[in-house]
C-alpha cells in the first residue's frame, strides 16, 4: 500500500494517473497523492478525493449509497457527484476532501462526536431511504474467506479443523492462528455469521437475537470513517451503508475494547455517549446483551484480515494482531462444549 505523501506516477497507462486527472476535472489541484491502493484505489488532489471500487461492485446499491449520502447533512459527508462515473470498467465516486482524526492519539479522538454521529444515522428513517443490506456481515464473511483462500484451508473438512500452534508463530497456511480464527467463526452466533447454518454450528448465545435489525447502519465504522469538513465531524466511506443491524457499528470498538486494545476509559466515553444521544442499537441496561455476538464476529473478521495480510507480506503477526487472534482463542474456547 502507498503512503499518504507518494506522488502518483503520472503516466496515462496509470489508472493513479487517470484518477488525478478526474480529481482535476472536479476542481482538484495540486499534486496528487494515493491514500489507498488495495482492492479499491483513492487519490487526492487538493481538495478533490477520488475513489476506484472493484470491477464487481454493485452499481445500483453504491448510486442508492451516494443519494443517502447526500440526504442526510449533519451525518454523512455528501458526494461531490451525485451517481459514479466509469473509468477503465471500474466505478469511480468523487468526494471532498476532509481533516482526518490523528490515528495516534486516541485519547484526542472525537470518541463522543463519533457516538452521536451513528446515533443520528441509526435514528434516520430507514424505509425512506431505501437501503440496500448493510455490508457488514458480508466483510465478515468475506476476510473469513481470503484467509482460507491464502492459507488452502478451502475444503469444509479442513475449514473445520482444531486450534493448533501458538499464535505468535507467523503465517503458514495450517498454523495455529489460522486454525483458532476458523475454530471461533464456527463458533459464532448464526446471526452473524452469513451463509448456511453449518452442523454443529454453536447456537445463538441465550436465543439473542437483535431488536433493531432494518435500521440505517454504515457498515464499518471506525475512527477512520470519519473526517472534519467545513466545521464539522462527518461519517464518509458509504461502501457498506445499508439496512441492518446497528450494534455491529459499535462492534469494532467493542472488540478493540474486549480484546484490551482500547482503554476502558475510551471504550466508556463512546458507549455513554451513544446511549446519551439515544442511539438504539444497545440498550442502556445491558449494552453487550446486543453488542456480545457482533464484538465476537469483528474480532475474528480483523484478525482474519491481519493473518492474510501477514502472510500475504511474509512477515510475523505484531503484538495487536496477536491479541485479536489470541481473543479468537477466547471465543472458542468459550463456545466449546465443557
């Protein structure tokens, strides 16, 4: 991935290039420079963000995504363009650029601001919005499937294979965090884990299931979805935007929280001032009651994506990817039969 500062090549033959010279028809100036280059690419040139999405994306639920964003001031930041454009078979989205929160300095982060500004989002009115399905059990999903990809765990016999070495002992295709990954996304609630219920799957915990399913959520939150524009704090990235189940917006922080790579201090002043805004995705009495079974499934969905990125750059897990996978062991363990 390049950093923040690299200049894009500047070729034609470049779809960097291609992307600059977009952000410039839209205004943009300056230098450009790629903020991300995975499977979707952004590009920014002054004050013009442009964004790349995979050949496979759905082009009637990101044009719905674009038109919410641009329905709701206050909360989500709105598109310099109201549907995408097309460029070299891929959809491209064009966005103000914005003042991003510092990712090393937590306790300056807007952690209150955040709060309110999903609990404005969960509170809108999903039925006229006309939502597609919120995207987060789909990543789920979908960084469970990479890792298997990457690891050759493909077939359902060795998907369901048993914890085996320490964690910490780097990326191989059958190691022990591969192994304790799988053994907790098995282990989860079949309400968070999409696709058919599979034999010997673990029941939803004490028959839980979420009182605010249907409701406008963004998918995947986290601090870096949000940004300073004109003033204020907004969400951005509509990627997973969609109807679903609110709780799984506040499950990354959750599982940061539970995995203790969030001080509870931070931890409680998102979660007070989410309730305090009245967002309804927990209840005031028993947050984790909705929180437990999306908190559970984020973690195994990031550690899932720290092993394949791992193992894909041949390197050994740093000591925050250990502790997600260490947490998986804890989710398994618990779901285990005693």
């Amino acid at each position: 991935m390049r950093g923040e500062d690299e200049a894009t090549d500047g070729t034609a033959a470049g779809l960097t290039g291609r992307l600059a010279r977009f952000a410039r028809a839209y205004g943009g100036t300056g230098r450009a420079r790629v903020l991300k280059d995975t499977r979707v690419t952004v590009v920014r040139a002054g004050d013009v963000v442009v964004k790349a999405y995979p050949p496979e994306t759905d082009e009637t639920a990101l044009i719905a995504r674009l038109r919410v964003a641009g329905t709701l001031p206050g909360v989500l930041l709105p598109p310099l363009a109201e549907r995408p454009e097309r460029l070299d078979g891929r959809l491209v989205t064009v966005w103000p650029a914005g003042e991003p929160v510092d990712p090393s300095d937590p306790e300056g982060a807007p952690w209150e601001t955040a709060a309110l500004l999903l609990a404005r989002l969960h509170t809108a009115q999903a039925a006229a919005l006309s939502l597609p399905p919120a995207g987060g059990p789909a990543r789920l999903a979908g960084a469970v499937a990479r890792l298997s990809d990457l690891s050759g765990l493909s077939g359902p016999r060795e998907l369901h294979g048993a914890p085996g070495p320490d964690p910490g002992s780097g990326f191989d295709g059958r190691n022990g965090s591969v192994a304790t990954i799988l053994a907790a996304f098995r282990s989860l609630p079949a309400e968070v884990r999409p696709g058919p219920a599979e034999a010997g799957a673990a029941a939803p915990a004490g028959g839980v299931r979420p009182l605010t399913a249907g409701r406008p959520a963004h998918g995947d939150f986290h601090l870096g979805q949000i940004i300073r524009y004109q003033g204020e704090w907004l969400l951005i990235d509509v990627d997973d935007l969609g109807a679903g189940v609110p709780a799984w917006d506040l499950a990354r922080p959750a599982a940061w929280y539970a995995s203790g790579l969030l001080s509870p201090r931070l931890w409680e002043r998102f979660l007070s001032a989410y309730l305090a805004a009245a967002g309804p995705a927990v209840s005031a009495a028993d947050p984790w009651r909705e929180l437990d079974a999306p908190a559970r499934a984020l973690t195994v969905q990031l550690a899932a994506t720290a092993v394949a990125a791992a193992g894909a750059e041949g390197r050994p897990l740093d000591e925050v990817e250990q502790a997600l996978v260490s947490s998986c062991g804890r989710i398994a363990r618990a779901a285990a039969p005693q």
